[in-house]
C-alpha cells in the first residue's frame, strides 16, 4: 500500500514538473515571437522615425517583461530573449 502511495504521489509531482516546463515553453516562445516583431519595428523605424512605432516598441517590450515575470525565472527568461540581462 506504501508502495502504491508512494508510486502516485511521484507521478503527480512528475506530471507537475512537466506541465510547468511546457507553461515555461510556451511563455518563452511568445517573447521570441514578440521580440521578431520589436526588431522589425525597430528595423522599420531607424530609416523613418516615428512616435507611434517608439510607443509600440515599448509596449512589445513590457509584454516581454511581464511573460519573464510569469516565467518564474526572470533573468534566465530575458537571458535567453535579448541575450544578456535587461
């Protein structure tokens, strides 16, 4: 009986472990996509200097910042978006 106990609570705390990995996964990969789409932008806005696209910007980038807070790991987050620490 022990054993049997013992057997699903490592289960669980596995399926855990493994869903919190994937959420981790799932966050990095929209911040990859958002950072895409910031260097585009940044790209677009060094011939022709916009206001708008300077708000936009910011904006990707704190969306970036709240998934590396949600990530739970925020500097490795970030080390892993922009390469160094923000």
């Amino acid at each position: 009986m022990k054993f049997l106990t013992f057997s699903v609570l490592l289960l669980f705390f596995g399926l855990n472990m493994t869903s919190c990995t994937s959420e981790y996964q799932e966050r990095l990969e929209e911040a990859k996509e958002l950072k895409e789409q910031m260097t585009l932008i940044e790209e677009s806005n060094f011939s022709s200097p916009d206001q708008h696209l300077v708000s936009e910007i910011r904006e990707i980038e704190q969306q970036i910042f709240f998934l590396a807070k949600l990530s739970g790991n925020e500097d490795t987050f970030l080390m892993e978006i922009f390469g160094e620490l923000q």
